[in-house]
C-alpha cells in the first residue's frame, strides 16, 4: 500500500516531466520543447517550449522567475517565429503556480539562425509531419 501511495505522488511530476526534450541551451538557461503539443494552424505551426533558467529573471512587471513557458508560431519557409502566449513560473521547469500569463496579438516575429537558442525547437517542429 505504501508503494502505491509513493507512486500516485510521483504521477503528476512524472506527467508534467514526461513531455519536454532539450533542444538547446546556452549560458545559464536550457530550452525544450513539448513535441506532443505540435500543431499545424492555417498561419503555420504552433508550439510550446519550456526555457529554465539557472538564476532568477524578472517578469515585465518586476517579479523573479525561473521558467518560462511559451508557445510560439513557427514560420519554416522564412524561418521565424512569432511568440502568442508566455506563462512565468517561480520554480525551474514550469513548477509552482504561474506568476503571471501573457498572451499577444500582434508580435513581430524574430528569424532563427544556427546560433540561435531556438533553432533546435525550430528543427524540431519544421521536421515534424502533422
């Protein structure tokens, strides 16, 4: 019984854990990407990434975050992306309740080179055939 019980406790982290892979990372802050939440939209594709921070970042209204969530709107011919919606969490990898929820509606999008920390999430979205 007790075994049982350690396990229904682990369900919802291994849940919430399961679905990001690294894409990429730079100095101090890693990217991943959920590639389950991969969709083709009429714009493009639209997806959601995960970058967690090693120190604390400031959200636009001064409070410190550890990670963000967001998704995208993925451009592979002009190789861009749109940021929509941008979640802040207190704790690295989206633990802890959201500070705050952001959502935009007319964003410019930014061009993802080689060096850029979302050219995996690119790869990885641009290669997946929904």
């Amino acid at each position: 019984m007790k075994i049982l019980c350690a396990l229904l406790l682990l369900l919802p982290w291994a849940a919430e854990a399961a679905p990001w892979t690294k894409t990429g990372s730079d100095k101090g802050s890693t990217l991943y990407i959920d590639k389950s939440s991969i969709r083709k939209s009429s714009e493009g594709r639209k997806a959601w990434t995960l970058h967690t921070f090693s120190k604390d970042q400031l959200t636009p209204d001064g409070n410190p975050y550890r990670s963000v969530r967001a998704q995208h709107l993925y451009d592979c011919e002009a190789r861009t992306i749109t940021l929509k919606t941008q979640l802040f969490y207190e704790q690295p990898m989206a633990r802890g309740e959201a500070l705050g929820t952001y959502k935009f509606e007319a964003y410019d999008p930014e061009e993802v080179s080689g060096e850029n920390l979302y050219a995996g999430a690119m790869k990885a979205v641009c290669s997946k055939r929904k």
